[in-house]
C-alpha cells in the first residue's frame, strides 16, 4: 500500500511540474533592448487585456509605415504585439494572448483595417493556411485590409 501511495505522489508531482512550466514565446523577445525598441508616445503598456512588462518591448519590423514591436505580458506565459503607425503612434493598436504551444499567438487587426500575426518561432509560413499572407519577420505575418 505504501508503494502505491509513494508511485501516486511522485506521478502527481511530474504532472504538477509539467503544468507549471510557461512557454518561452517568440525569442526574438529575449534579444537584448536597443534605442529602437523604445515603444512611441502615446503608446500605453496597460489597457484592456493588456499588461505589458515594463521594457519587453521589442521592434520586429516596419512595414507600409507601421512598426511592429512585440512584447512580454506580466502574466508570464503571454506575448503581445503592437501595431504602431509612423507619424499617426496615437493610432496604435495592441494585443496579448497566451504562447501557448501552437504556430500562432494572435491576430492583430489594425488600425487602417490590414491584420498581422504573431506566431511562434519555427512557424512555416509557405502553408497554404497563410496564403494572402506577408511575412515581414520570423514572428510576423500581415494581410492588407479586405475590400469593402
């Protein structure tokens, strides 16, 4: 009986570890923090669903005058992106959304209407699900807006 007791605590203490470990997200976020990756006044860390880690901040890349930075959330476990459009940053538009262990993170749409992803690393972005879609970084995708 003891044996039986010992095997279950030690199998429910893997799976309790297991459950505690977050995924890392993009790695592109873990680079160290350059004068670029400086997020534009008037863009705010804190909002709705939104909870930015203070200086996580990193520029992934600018497109059709719209720098795309992504970030850490507080949370842990959760990465964001914003969509900042140069010249107009009181534009700006952000999301967060769980890593978790899937190719994508969250889609983003922006203010002019257009739609970015961001994805996990190792993403093949030749599948046919992301045709009409633009690779602009590793981490990132964008579709202009849609006719309306």
């Amino acid at each position: 009986m003891k044996c039986r007791v010992v095997v279950s605590l030690v199998f429910v203490a893997v799976l309790g570890l297991a459950g505690c470990s977050v995924p890392a997200g993009p790695k592109a976020l873990e680079r160290e923090a350059t004068a670029e990756d400086t997020l534009p006044e008037p863009v705010s860390l804190s909002g709705v669903d939104l909870d930015v880690e203070p200086g996580s901040a990193r520029l992934l890349a600018t497109h059709e005058d719209v720098k795309y930075y992504g970030a850490k959330s507080k949370t842990g476990g959760s990465a964001c992106l914003y969509a900042v459009p140069v010249g107009l940053p009181e534009r700006w538009r952000a999301g967060c959304a769980a890593v978790a262990t899937g190719e994508e993170i969250l889609t983003l749409t922006v203010f002019d209407g257009s739609e970015a992803k961001l994805l996990n690393d190792g993403v093949d972005a030749s599948q046919q699900r992301y045709q009409g879609w633009t690779r602009i970084h590793d981490n990132v995708l964008v579709t202009p807006a849609k006719p309306r």
